[in-house]
C-alpha cells in the first residue's frame, strides 16, 4: 500500500534499504539508494523526517517508521539505545520489564552511560542516559532485538542501579517488592557479588532489605562493619533509624515488619 506523503519510488526506496540495512539505516545508505547527489538525498531524506517516515537517532543515523503506520517505530523503542550511545545499557524498570519483573506501562527508557548524552524524546518515548564511572559499568549482557544488539543489565544489576543512581523511598520499594516476590528469579550471590561493588549507601540498603526478604545479608553486613558514618534512604521527616545498618529509612518501611 502506498504511504500518506511518499511518492512510489520513495516508498520502493525504503522499503529496499529495510531489506538490504534493516530498520536502522544512516544517511550515506540512504543516498546510495537513491541514486542522486548529496545534497537532493539530503533534502529528500529531510522531507522523509518532517512526514514521519524516518525517526532520526542522531546526526546521520536513522529508524524507519512502520509503513502501515506512519510516526510509530517498526522496531522495539529498546532496540535503538545502542545505536544512539554505544556505550550504554538498558537498565532500572526498562530491564527488569524485559526479564519479565516488571509490568508497567513505560514512558521512559533510562540507561547507564560512560558519558553524559542529552535527554531525547522519539515516538513519544523519552530516553535518559545517567553517567557513571567504568567500575561500576558492568552486570549487562547483549540481546538481540528486532536485529539490533542492546546491552541489558541483568536483574541483580538493574536492582543494584535502581538504588545506587535512583535512590528514594520509590525505588527501595520497588526493590524490596521484586526481593520478596521472585526470589526464585534472582541469582542471591550474584546480587551480595554486585552490591559489595556498589557505594557504602546502596550496600547498607540492599543489606537493610535482604533482611526483609529472609536473605543471608552477613557478607554484606561485614562489609559495612566500623564505618563510623550514616546512610538514608530519603529526606522524609518520618525517618526511623536502624542500628545494624546504620540507616535511616522512612516510617512507610516499618510495615514490612509487621508482614
């Protein structure tokens, strides 16, 4: 079926490059194809932009639009993070979604970056990239999806990251809800191996809450021994304090110990 807005040999072009480059194509793959100067393919390719029938990544890269539905993205909204930062994982609510651990509706695709990129919105999704240092880039594996290579953390890493770069009474919730219901899911040593990577806050909270779920927290409990300092979960003015995690932790917490 001819597109809203593209002329035939438009339509046979793109639908060429999606054969021969797939869904993700940059601007030299499409100039070739249509076998013109460089400065008409620019323009052709900008007219294809505005219709909604290209999603431009970044300078010079592009995703193609489902044909049957012009502005939606052919492939997965998580299938491009890896071509718009390559050095970026999938990680928080995102990746637990695709461990099957998360079923939300989401708006957002945040990941973990070795650099600082901008907030970019594409097909009403925004994606949010959050810096961090190269130790504590690691815990992800690569996933084919819709032919594009993603790094996806792992579920004990996307628990780690929820605390250690979202921390609030939210996140820690969210952590402690998956800790109780798929303990079956979650590699436990996995998880002490990445917290006693993480920063002495994140280590004394998924101590805090493995306690909560019945888990061995003693290797992590003597990494936190003699550390004269204080961690909290948030800044709510209900904080309690717990003695063995040197932690303050809201009062919203104190229900888990009535279950």
């Amino acid at each position: 079926m001819k597109g809203i807005g593209l002329t035939e040999y438009e339509l046979e072009t793109l639908e060429t490059a999606l054969i021969e480059y797939g869904a993700v194509v940059t601007f030299d793959q499409l100039s070739s194809l249509f076998n013109e100067d460089r400065q008409y393919s620019r323009k052709r390719t900008n007219k294809l932009v505005k219709q909604g029938w290209l999603k431009r990544i970044k300078k010079g890269v592009f995703v193609m639009s489902d044909f049957s539905s012009r502005g939606k993205l052919s492939i997965s909204h998580s299938a491009i993070v890896n071509v718009m930062v390559r050095e970026a994982y999938i990680s928080f609510e995102t990746a637990l979604q695709h461990h099957g651990l998360y079923d939300q509706l989401q708006t957002n695709i945040n990941s973990v970056s070795l650099k600082q990129y901008k907030t970019t919105t594409i097909d009403r999704i925004t994606y949010n990239f959050i810096k961090t240092q190269q130790r504590y880039f690691y815990g992800w594996d690569t996933h084919d999806i819709d032919g594009q290579m993603v790094k996806i953390a792992r579920i004990e890493k996307a628990l780690i990251d929820l605390i250690q770069f979202h921390r609030s009474r939210y996140s820690t919730d969210l952590v402690m809800e998956k800790l109780s219901m798929f303990k079956n899911d979650i590699a436990h040593q996995r998880l002490i191996e990445y917290a006693l990577k993480a920063n002495l806050t994140t280590r004394r909270i998924i101590g805090f809450l493995m306690d909560f779920a019945d888990l061995d927290s003693s290797k992590l409990h003597s990494s936190v021994l003699n550390q004269q300092s204080v961690s909290s979960i948030s800044n709510s003015e209900n904080n309690l304090f717990n003695n063995k995690w040197q932690l303050y932790y809201d009062q919203y917490f104190s229900n888990y110990f009535q279950k």
